[in-house]
C-alpha cells in the first residue's frame, strides 16, 4: 500500500510540464532542464527554482524571466521543465 509521501510525489511528478506546454499568462516554476541546450539555458537565466512567466505562444514564445524579456524557440521551451503556478 502506497504511503502518503509516495502519493504526494506522484501527484506532484504528474503535474510538470514543459514550457512549451504552459498556457499564454501563466506563472511557471522551473524544477529542471531537460536536453542538449540545458547549460545554454542556465547561462540565460533559466535555472532550476527560477520564476518565469509565458507571455506569447508560436513557433518563437516571448517568456521573461529575472525581469527580462526573451524569445525561445519550441525546442529550447520543450527542454524546461516545471510547474504551472497561476
């Protein structure tokens, strides 16, 4: 029988997501980088327990992130991973 704390770990694994994946507006906390790109990422700011939020969706998504303004492609989005927070 599963306990508690192993519950609470897989509900909370079922709910990362990818940038890519979050909505338009939405407050993301990133938990890890995922890819070839990830030390490309963290040098761009996109660290682990960072704070980002998505404000446009497309091929190219504009997100900010430490209060500055960037464009990602899908694939580099695709490579963070999170949690949707609002």
């Amino acid at each position: 029988m599963p306990t508690p704390q192993t519950i609470a770990q897989t509900l909370q694994q079922d709910s990362l997501i990818s940038l890519e994946q979050a909505k338009v507006g939405c407050e993301f906390h990133i938990r890890f980088l995922n890819g070839p790109a990830c030390e490309r990422l963290r040098q761009m700011g996109f660290c682990e327990s960072m704070r980002v939020k998505k404000i446009t969706d497309g091929r190219n998504m504009l997100c900010t992130v430490c209060g500055t303004k960037m464009a990602l492609s899908r694939e580099l989005a695709h490579q963070i991973i999170g949690q949707a927070t609002a």
